[in-house]
C-alpha cells in the first residue's frame, strides 16, 4: 500500500508555497500539485474570489489541502507573511516554493517606447518578487532532501520578441539568479529550477493581443497550437518530486518547440 500511495502521491503530505495560484497557469500548478498529494498555499495578490473558488474545489474532493493567503511578492514583510502562514496553516516545515506571479505589459510597447513606471513595475513583480521568494525559500525550505525552488520563467528568453523587453529582461534575471542559487544550495539537498512556457493560453497571454498575433504565435510552434496550462504544470510537478531530484540549476523550456 506504502508503495501504491508512493506511485500515485509522490507528494504525500508536502507542503507547497505557490505564488500567483489564482488563474493561469499558477492556478494550474496548484490543482496538478494537490493531485500528487501535496498541501498547497494558494497565494494571490487582489483577487480573493478566484483563490477561495480554487481552494474549494481542491478541499472539496479530500481532507482539507488548500488554504488561501494574500501577499504582495514584492513586498519583503508580505513574503515573510507568506511562509509563516504556509507553517503555521499546515504546522509543517514547506518542502516547495514555486513562484508563478508575474506581469506583462499588454502594451508590448519597444524599448523606445516603454514607461518607466511599467518598467518598474515588471521589474518588482518579476524580478524583486522571485528574489525575494526564493531568499525567503533559500532560508527557510526544509533541507536533507525533498526541498524544491521552482520560478517560472519565459521562452521569450531564448526568443527575444521585440515588444517584450521589460518582460524579458525581468526573466532573464530570475534566470541567472535560479542557477545561482542552485550552487549556493549546496549541502542542503534543494534543488532550484525554472520553467519557461511558450505562447499559454492564458488570460495574461491574450491581453492587448489581435487574432494576427495570436495565429502568428500559432504558426511559428511545430505543433500548430498554442500551449494550455495543463502542459506546464505536470512539469513543474516532476520537477518538484523525488523523481526529479537530479534535475538542478536547469531552465527547462515547455513551448512545443517555438523557441529553442
């Protein structure tokens, strides 16, 4: 039976952080991760509604494994905030951080073009929100095994689409700092990876774009559609279980071969 329950929850009784879990693909991290069996602090920074409906219908189907906690990623205060909740809610130490939360300026203004106030405002969600998660993560996930760091990234890293630079250079630094941490963790048995989806159908992905653009992003994936968040998810979690352990320091790129 250890061995089924194994198998089937290989994250039995874990517990997981995940930012930005109300939509979207952090929304769809949450579901995949409870269904291995994981506990799971759905954060969310405005929309109260949309996390207490997750929350419900994860709890709905099993004990209680989901609990909600409003938090700003850029706020230093509020990310303490965040894994003293995920603690205390679970009376565990968390064994996971994935850091979903993110913006993108659905202007897609040039470098010439875009605000500063934009830019900023990308830069302290993207960037200052993933390093301060995983500073807090770095300190306080549980070491000797089973401690995971997952940012989510973008494949317009390895793309460089004009019309992207905040965004794209707000990844690229979660980049860096992912496989900086991943050798400063050393000892501690934590790995830290980012995923990097293509072109998701997403509500942040259709914002501000035509039906041209979106059949364009269509065109230029091998296979002819655009991602869902169910292909991003099941990623993250072989990432955060036992099973991928080996995996360290790595940008895995999930967009169907439109960006290489």
């Amino acid at each position: 039976m250890a061995n089924s329950t194994a198998a089937t929850q290989p994250l039995k009784d874990r517990v997981a952080i995940v930012t930005g879990a109300s939509r979207g693909i952090g929304r769809a991290i949450a579901l995949h991760l409870t269904s291995l069996g994981a506990r799971v602090l759905i954060n969310y920074s405005s929309n109260s509604a949309l996390a207490d409906s997750l929350a419900a219908e994860i709890n709905s189907s099993s004990d209680v494994r989901a609990a909600t906690f409003q938090a700003d990623i850029s706020v230093p205060e509020q990310v303490k905030s965040l894994f003293d909740a995920a603690e205390s809610t679970f009376d565990s130490e968390i064994h996971i951080l994935v850091n979903s939360a993110g913006v993108l300026d659905p202007k897609y203004p040039s470098l010439a073009d875009t605000d500063v106030h934009d830019f900023d405002k990308t830069i302290a969600i993207n960037t200052r929100g993933a390093f301060l998660c995983c500073r807090e993560a770095a300190n306080r996930i549980k070491r000797g095994g089973g401690g995971r760091i997952i940012c989510l990234s973008t494949s317009v890293v390895a793309s460089l689409k004009p019309g992207y630079v905040a965004y794209t250079a707000s990844k690229a630094a979660v980049e860096a700092m992912v496989k900086i941490l991943a050798k400063e963790l050393k000892g501690t048995g934590i790995t830290a990876n980012a995923v990097a989806p293509g072109a998701v159908a997403t509500d942040m992905f259709f914002a501000g774009k035509s039906e041209e653009v979106i059949e364009k992003a269509v065109a230029e994936c091998p296979l002819g559609r655009l991602g869902e968040t169910d292909d991003v998810a099941p990623v993250v979690g072989f990432l955060a279980s036992d099973a991928g352990q080996w995996v360290n320091g790595q940008i895995i790129r999930v967009n169907g071969g439109s960006a290489i």
